[in-house]
C-alpha cells in the first residue's frame, strides 16, 4: 500500500473518533486498525467525571446522546483514552447523572437524553466493563438531575431533574433497587440542573442551586442526612445560579462550587451554612456546565470543560485548595466532528479543515496539519469561513 494511503488511513481514524471496531477476528495478514493518538476530548457540555477509588484514576465521559460515549483517564497532566468494546459500552445520553459507589467499587449512571428518548436505564462500570442493571422499580426516566453517594449510609441519592415534567421525587439505589423515599418534613422545590455532593465530614448530601420553570437560576442550599432534608439559611451575597459542579475535597474537608450560568469565575465552599469566597491567585475563566471531581491520586480538585455563553470549553484546571493552575497540552487542535480532511502529497501531511464540536456548539474555521507525529497549525490569512459536513480532495 502506498506511504500515503497508510498515513491517511490512520490518521482519518483518530480524527473521527471511530478507534474502535468489533466484529470477527479479521483474517491473517489483513490490514490493521492502529491507535497513533489518543487526541483530547472534545468539547462541549456534555462531560461527567468522577474519581474511581479502587483504581486511583480519574475517570471523565464525554458524550451529548447523538453518538458513543467516549472514556478519559487523566495520566498525569494529559488525558488518556480509555478503549471499551462498543458492544459493552452504554447508550449515549446527554446529562445523565453520575457518581462513583465507594463502598462496592462501581461508577453508577442513571438516565439522560438518548436518540430514543429520556433514559431511565441503569449502568454500572466496574473498571473494565459496563452492566445494565435492572430497572424494576427504577426512578422516572429523566435527565439533569443530581446524584450523589452516601458513603456512610451506602446508598445512591437522586433528587429533582426534568422528564416529561420538572421533577422533585427523591431516590437511593443500594446496588440491587431503586426506592422512592418521601422523609417528613421541608422538602425542597422540584429543580433541575442543580449538583449534590456528599460532605463526608459532617455525613450530610449538599445539594445546592439549579434552575425552575419559574426561576432561571436559584441560590438555596439543601442538605439532606438519610432522615429529612435541612434548608439552610438565605445566601444573601451569593447570586443564584445553575449548572454549578459541586466537589468534595476530603483533605480541606470541604464542598467546593466554581462558576455556575449567570455569575462570574467565582471559587467558593460550604462550610455548613453558607457560601465563602475563596479568593484564588489565578483562576480558570468563568464557565457554566462544568465537570468537577477530586483526583485523590493527586490530592487536589480537577476541573474540565463546559461552556463559557460563546463558546464550549476544552481546558483542564486542577485546585489545590489555594489557586487553579491549568494543565494539558495547548498545541493540538479542539476535538471536533464532521470536518473536511484530505492528503497533501507534496507535503506528506493530511490536512483538517472547519467542523465543529461535541454538541453542535461551535463552528470551526481553523486549518491545521498532521504529519504523522505531532499537529501543527497552519496559519493561512484568508479561508472559506466556519462551516461542519465538508467535503476535501487534493
């Protein structure tokens, strides 16, 4: 096979995505699929990560319901894609709760919005595949809830969300059946689009912000403790918001937020009543839709993506309890799909052109050039504009 149709067969697979192929063992001497760069999850809203204990590694799901879900592990400064057969792989949904069971080692996901509809369909991942648990006696199918784990309890929370309606119905999932659990008392408003994170130190779910029919953004803080939910005071100097991350920290002992639809690149934590302003030496750019997880394999808070109002986000920030610092590499070009692409044989370099990112969020009009080792940006003063789904020959 000619040296160019071999480089631009690989280079064609890592740059659509589709790295993967199931199916019958191919015949001896055939040609082969090879893996030549992980490349860097794509960008968009539609991340979750949460940190796998057993393992030590922080695992991050990207995916908006229109495709396969793609795996990330971060490996030092630099993600890494992590391959699952696509026959053990789950349904791609978009906003779907997440979060890691600590006590029987597994990563839960439950529901979110799917090509067929809103899921409420239960999967485990153990570290090496994916199992669909039963969903007798499963919550309403719903995306955009919150979720978070009980360590002390051993039990999965799910609050609130959106289905056919806002929803305020709150779950726990011990690794065998959903319950519905109605405890006496204050309960808080149906919402969506709100975060939990359990506070290990005091043994209590916060579960704060989000977003109602009524009201754009919410600044309330609930804490529930396995027997009744806990409203705490009003936040007076903390604006409302949604789509906030809440992580918690076990070293600082503390739930963290940062950003949030509608306010600025604010760092604060709960310290059990009310929001304090954490005033970092650097911080990343405000965001909304974020994905926040503690990496206990480094000890501090990481954060990926989201969506800054103009365009989707691709960066990685980790927190050490004092400042944000940004890691990653910055020379390769954003995820994207539905780009032009083809070989320059004079050059020896495949070439991209436009496409746009996970989630239809952004339009690309950059050019960039692979030559089988490194990518390289092709600053050029005059391109046919931003445009996806276009076709390129040489």
């Amino acid at each position: 096979m000619p040296r160019a149709a071999i480089r631009l067969g690989r280079w064609a697979v890592l740059a659509a995505a589709c790295l993967l192929l199931s199916g019958a063992p191919a015949p001896a001497g055939s040609p082969q699929w090879q893996l030549v760069y992980d490349g860097d999850p794509l960008k968009g809203s539609g991340s979750r990560m949460v940190f796998l204990e057993a393992e030590g590694e922080l695992l991050l799901q990207i995916g908006d319901g229109a495709m396969a879900p793609t795996f990330w592990t971060l490996v030092g400064d630099d993600w890494r894609r992590r391959l699952i057969p696509l026959a053990d792989m789950p349904p791609g949904v978009n906003k779907p709760s997440l979060a890691y069971d600590s006590l029987r080692d597994r990563l839960v996901r439950f529901g979110g919005y799917g090509r067929d509809g809103t899921s409420n369909e239960t999967w485990e991942y153990d570290g090496q595949s994916w199992i669909q648990r039963t969903d007798v006696g499963a919550p309403p199918a719903r995306g955009r809830a919150g979720m978070a784990f009980d360590s002390a309890r051993g039990v999965m929370v799910l609050f609130g969300g959106y289905g056919d309606e806002e929803l305020g119905d709150l779950w726990e999932y011990d690794g065998v059946a959903w319950v519905e659990v109605n405890p006496p008392g204050d309960r808080p408003p149906a919402r969506r689009d709100h975060s939990m994170a359990y506070d290990a130190k005091r043994k209590r779910i916060v579960m704060a912000f989000g977003r109602t029919e009524l009201a754009p953004a919410l600044n309330e803080t609930w804490e529930y403790d396995g027997l009744a939910w806990i409203k705490a005071p009003p936040q007076f100097g903390v604006d409302p918001r949604a789509d906030a991350p809440l992580a918690y920290d076990p070293i600082r002992e503390r739930v963290y937020t940062f950003g949030g639809a509608l306010v600025g690149a604010e760092t604060r934590y709960w310290d059990g009543s009310f929001w304090q302003l954490v005033a970092p030496a650097a911080s990343p750019p405000a965001r909304a839709v974020a994905s926040m997880a503690f990496d206990g394999t480094r000890g501090e808070l990481v954060m990926f993506g989201g969506d800054d109002g103009v365009d989707a986000l691709a960066d990685t920030w980790v927190f050490d309890g004092t400042t944000w610092t940004e890691i990653g590499p910055t020379d390769d070009p954003p995820g994207r799909v539905g780009f032009g692409m083809s070989f320059d044989s004079r050059t020896e370099q495949a070439v991209v052109y436009a496409g746009w990112s996970c989630c239809g969020q952004v339009d690309y009009d950059d050019t960039w050039e692979w030559d089988g080792r490194e990518w390289s940006e092709a600053l050029v003063s005059l391109n046919p504009g931003k445009r996806q789904s276009n076709a390129m020959t040489f």
